[in-house]
C-alpha cells in the first residue's frame, strides 16, 4: 500500500475518534457549561477561517475572485450554491488564465 493511502486512512481514523470521543464525553453531562457550549459554537468559525485566511494570503486572482463571489452568494443563499458559485469561479479563472 502507498505511502500516501496510510496517511488519508490515519487522518479518517484520527477524525472519526475524535468526533466519537467527543460525543461519548459530551453525552455523559446532562448540561453543558455556557462557555463549554460558547466555544464548541466558535469552532466552524476557526476552521472556516484556517481554511480562508492562507488562500487569501498566498492566493492568486483566481482564488480571491472565487472567494469574494462564494461570500456574495452566501449572503443570499444556502451552503450549496455558494459552494457551487465559488468552486465554478475557481475553475473558470483557473482554465482561463492557463
């Protein structure tokens, strides 16, 4: 097997425990801490924003086209089609400029 396949498989294994474990911990408490409950409320928008800020930083005009359309759409409308507008973006000023 590559090199490769054992990392993806290590990282699914490693997500899923952590997201079990972190039900099986949080199921034992009746009530949850507000700001236990504050902080797992922050956590999307970590992530989102440790996924956002390099491109934004690093990014070229494809990139940073495709995010300012993905936010605009968001305004509007659900997950899906802002996903959809910003990867179609992404993929035409990619194709585009070479």
């Amino acid at each position: 097997m590559s090199e490769t396949l054992w990392i993806i498989l290590a990282g699914a294994a490693m997500t899923y425990l952590a997201r079990a474990g972190g039900h099986l911990v949080l199921s034992r408490f009746e009530r949850i801490h507000p700001r236990v409950e504050a902080g797992l409320n922050a956590v999307p928008a970590a992530v989102l924003t440790t996924l956002f800020a390099p491109a934004l930083l690093t990014g070229g005009p494809a990139e940073i086209s495709a995010m300012v359309v993905a936010g605009l759409v968001a305004l509007r409308f659900s997950f899906m089609p802002m996903f959809i507008a910003g990867a179609a973006v992404l993929i035409a000023l990619r194709y585009l400029t070479g």
